[in-house]
C-alpha cells in the first residue's frame, strides 16, 4: 500500500485506505462495484415507499465474526454511532444526519425515514460500515485500532494491526458474498515509492498499488510481472484558507511582513493563482502521462459533471492583471504545504506550482510533510494554502460537493472535509435543492449549476484526476476499481477468471 491506514474504527476518518480495509472487515448496506455504481450488500433490496421513507430488506443468516447474529437492530445501534465518534477529522455524519427516524419493521425489514425526499439514501449507505449492538455499545477508536474491536461481517478478520507498517488477515469463513481467495493476507504499507516497486520486483509483495508513474514503463516491460489500470474518480486540487478574515498564517507581503486582510478570501486572486498553474506540464512531466488536467470534481462522463467546464489553461499576464485588480500589484509571499507520501508525486507536485507561482509573482516557500503530520494540521486549518486529494466514492457530484465545498456544519454534517472553510450560499441552496430531487435528470442539472459555481469562484483550486495503476506479479489477476481502493477480495489467481 502507498498510503497509511490512520484507524480501523469504520466511523471515524473518511480516507481512501482507511475505507479500504474497512470494506475487507465489515460490510454495509450497499456498496459499489469496480465502476462505482450501487449494488447489494447487507440489504439484499430497497425502495422508496414514499417521498420521505426507504425501505430496506436485509439478508437472513448473516453473522458478525464473533457468531452475533445480524439483525435490523444493529443498522439503527450503527446509524445511531456515526455522528458520536468522538474527535473524528472527517465524520461520517452527513451520510446519516438526513434519517430523522428509523422504524424497525422486524428483525430483517427496517424503514429509514427522512424529512425532505431524499434521493441519495441507497449511495449514501455505501459509506456507513454496519457494527454489532451487542460487541460494539461501548467500543472506542482505540478498541478498533488495537483489534478487539475490529468485528464485522466483511470477508476478512483481521488477526493483527501494526501502525503505519502491516496489518494481517484471515479469510472469514462464514463470509455471506464470495469467498475471496486468500486464507491469509498481510496487508503492508511501504509508502516509500522506490521502497514500494523494489518490494514487487524482489518478490517481497505479491501486488502493489499507486504504482509510482517513473516506473510505469520499466514494470509494463517486465514479463514477470502485469498491470491492472483505470481512470480513477480523484481529484488533486488546492485548498485555501477561506476562514481568516485577517492575516492569513503562512501570506506576508514580500518584506515578510503580515498582511492585514487575508489575499485568499478575494475570488481574482484566488482566479489569478488558478491560471498560474500549467497543468498540462504536470499531468505530463510530473505525473506522466498518469493524471488528466482537471477543471471540477469529476472526469467527463460522471454523474453531475457539468460540460464546458474546462480545466483552466495557464495565463500568466491575466493572472498579474486579476492580482492588480484585487490590491496586489507586486504579489505577495506564501507558503504552500502538503504531503510528502500520500498521493502519486505530491511533493514534487507542489513544487512544481511553487515555482510557477513564483515565476508569476507570488513569491512561494514549499513545506512537505508526512501524511499523518499534514492531515491532522489541514484539519485545525493551521495553512494558507494546501494540496490534497478526495475520491468520490459514489461516482457522482454530489459526494464532494457535501464534503468538499459546502458550507461547514456540524449539525447537517456538510463540510466534513471542507479543511479551507469555504462557503458559498447561493452553491449550498441548489445543492440542497439537489439533494431532495428524486427525479435523477433534475438532479444532475441542479448539481451541474452548483458544480459550475463553485469553480467559477474558485473555491478549490483544481489540479488534475489520477488514474489508478496496480502492479502485480504474473499468475495474479486484479479488479481495478475507479474509487482506486486496493481490497484483498479484489485479487485471485489469475487462472481463476
């Protein structure tokens, strides 16, 4: 794995990898397929009986590794959960802040009642990994990260956990899916990408993920070894700080003074900063052919991207002019931050957008860290500016738009990893008004608009989507998956397709 697992607890950070393993230990609802459509999980069926209530069916003779038996009572103790993790980074809460009521019909019907028509119950539910009532009233983040409390009904238990380096499965036998075809899985994370491709090529790993972009064609030429590749659904972009009204922590003016009114808070630099970057010379210098340039949240042909929204092509003379416009005429200082191990060529990523901010005339010191050091600082909205990533999970709009850009509130659960606070009110009522239309064309449209205005204000700053590669050795075959989760269940012998 290219990326650490930061806890076990399925409630209490929204990571791609933590989201990984938990889908290897428990099971929700519904999940998604390689290509992020909806399919059954723990619910073998579902409708909408009316505007404002979902019914759910759920499968008979399921247990929890323990032997506890799954019941309709256990979805209500878990929904009941998610919004009370303490200290969680990126709650889980939006996916259930909008059941106002949940009716158990009997042991395996439950009823999920809400206050507006809400169209994305089904996605939504793919998020909420589903907990034990009777292991888990008092279970702790800590419980699940030392392993007595990593109990659930997914393919795998898991045997052992060593932060930041292994974790060591064993196939559930009395799994209700397909058995995956692994007795025993250890489960490394070599963040290192030299480390990581060296591990693949002395046999040391059977499969590795993020395959680092230099070594694409060195591995595809290796007749020992096969490729399993897509394009994926994340977006690597910029986040800014929206939240200090005043000086912002880490802008000066070029003397290296503070700056009494936050820079970033004016959409024309933020705009100027946008056209500054040449995202075709990182997409195909940087990343390698790896990454496509990206003007929104999502590739052409997801639900909800909205078309003509280009990415924004680099121009720097219309950058100067936006800064001058905004009282910034000679720029100003800024240090951008973000992860050193993490995402494909982060760090050189934001060196890249560092020097060509510089060039430019905002004058940009780089700061990389390890990835548990940056994520738990981006979440306190310690930095000016920041890059980072998010993976749509659902496969539509509506996914980042709630977690990304929408106005941060607790209470509804928005903003969960809105880490710049930005907000905008006109975007937030159509993407409200998304979120009760049930008629999937509306939808799309409303969630088009408000696509198309968070981008114009640039409230994120947009880099490029990844695509998702896996190496592996000959004999191994692999389900590549959009939402780039690297799931042992994924993999089989190759012999067996």
């Amino acid at each position: 794995m290219g990326a650490p697992v930061t806890s076990i607890d399925p409630h209490y950070h929204q990571l791609s990898p933590n989201t990984a393993v938990a889908h290897m230990i428990f099971s929700g609802l519904t999940t998604t397929d390689g290509h992020a459509r909806i399919v059954p999980d723990l619910a073998e069926s579902w409708h909408a009986v009316d505007e404002t209530t979902w019914e759910f069916k759920l499968r008979r003779g399921v247990r929890f590794h323990n032997g506890s038996r799954f019941t309709a009572d256990d979805v209500a103790f878990t929904f009941d959960r998610v919004p009370k993790v303490p200290n969680s980074p990126s709650s889980y809460a939006i996916y259930t802040r909008p059941i106002t009521r949940v009716e158990i019909v009997d042991s395996h019907t439950l009823r999920l009642h809400t206050a507006v028509p809400y169209p994305l119950m089904p996605t939504d539910l793919a998020s909420v990994m589903i907990l034990d009532r009777e292991t888990h009233a008092a279970a702790t983040t800590e419980g699940f990260n030392a392993g007595p409390m990593a109990i659930g009904t997914g393919p795998f238990r898991m045997v052992s956990h060593r932060n930041g380096d292994r974790i060591e499965f064993e196939r559930n036998e009395g799994y209700f899916g397909t058995a995956p075809a692994w007795a025993r899985v250890t489960y490394r994370m070599i963040t290192n990408d030299p480390a990581r491709t060296a591990a693949l090529l002395a046999g040391d790993v059977d499969v590795i993920d993020q395959v680092p972009t230099s070594d694409l064609a060195k591995l595809r030429a290796d007749q020992r070894l096969t490729l399993s590749e897509t394009t994926g659904l994340r977006l690597i972009f910029l986040g800014l700080d929206h939240l200090s009204a005043e000086a912002s922590p880490f802008v000066t003016d070029n003397e290296g003074k503070p700056v009494p009114r936050n820079p970033l808070r004016d959409p024309r630099v933020r705009r100027a900063l946008s056209l500054m970057i040449d995202r075709g010379a990182i997409t195909e210098r940087v990343m390698e052919g790896a990454a496509i340039p990206a003007g929104q949240f999502l590739p052409e042909g997801s639900f909800g991207y909205a078309p003509g929204l280009a990415a924004p092509r680099q121009d720097a003379e219309a950058a100067k002019k936006l800064l001058a416009e905004a009282g910034f005429p000679q720029g100003f200082r800024m240090t951008l931050h973000g992860p050193n191990d993490r995402y494909p060529n982060d760090a050189r990523i934001i060196q890249a957008i560092g020097q060509m901010w510089t060039r430019a005339g905002i004058r940009t010191a780089i700061e990389a860290q390890p990835w548990t050091t940056f994520v738990g600082r981006a979440a306190k909205q310690d930095f000016s500016a920041f890059l980072i990533g998010w993976g749509t999970s659902s496969g539509e709009a509506s996914n980042p738009l709630r977690n990304l850009t929408a106005t941060y509130d607790r209470e509804k659960g928005y903003g969960a990893s809105n880490r710049g606070r930005y907000s905008n009110p006109e975007a937030d009522r159509i993407l409200d008004a998304a979120m009760r239309e049930l008629d999937d064309p509306k939808r799309e449209a409303l969630l088009q608009q408000a696509t198309r205005i968070v981008f114009e204000d640039t409230g994120i700053i947009p880099v490029h989507i990844q695509k998702n590669a896996w190496a592996m050795r000959r004999g191994f075959a692999h389900d590549a998956r959009a939402d780039e989760l690297t799931r042992a269940q994924d993999i089989r012998p190759a012999a067996a397709r």
